[in-house]
C-alpha cells in the first residue's frame, strides 16, 4: 500500500469515525459511519478486508465511487470523492484495502 494514515477524530454527535489520508494529507477513503467507542473504529479501519464486498458503481454525473460492504451487510467504508475514470476508482480503492 503507498504510504497512508488513519486518522481517528470524533465527530459532531460524539462518536468516533476514521479516515485514511494520503502523504500529501489528501483525504482518499472514510469510515461510513460513527462508532460509540475509539476501539470500535479502530478495528473497523484495520480489519481483514478480503471477505467484504466491494462495489463500483458510476453516478449520475459521471463520476466513479466506491464502497465496501462488510460481511453483515453493513456499509463500512466509501470513497471520499468520484473519481474520472473507473482505473483511478479502483486505484484509491486497492489503497483502502481492495484486493482486486
């Protein structure tokens, strides 16, 4: 993975939430939700993520976006912005742990 750091911050309504930033301090993924404890969030951002599913999709301006679905059917990770092409998508994905 090229260099990257989780970030760990607690939102407006108290819970924690995480997001990965690149070495320029860019923003390239964030947690899908808020977590009532740090260590909660913690193992949500460092998970095995081989068994989630992830999905592409295109939206409506174009755009290309990412999510991943855990296991449980929960939402628990998503692109922080629409990419211009799906490669560059897929790109930021495999930096937030999709496998190919």
């Amino acid at each position: 993975m090229a260099e990257s750091k989780l970030d760990y911050y607690e939102d407006k309504a108290g819970e924690w939430r995480w997001r990965r930033k690149a070495g320029n301090g860019e923003i390239i993924g964030a947690s899908s939700e808020g977590y009532k404890s740090k260590a909660d969030c913690e193992a949500n951002a460092t998970r095995d993520t081989s068994k989630d599913k992830w999905e592409f999709y295109q939206e409506d301006a174009g755009g290309h976006r990412w999510r991943c679905i855990a296991s449980n059917g929960k939402q628990v990770g998503k692109a922080s912005e629409a990419f211009s092409s799906k490669k560059n998508c897929e790109h930021n994905a495999g930096l937030n742990g999709w496998k190919g």
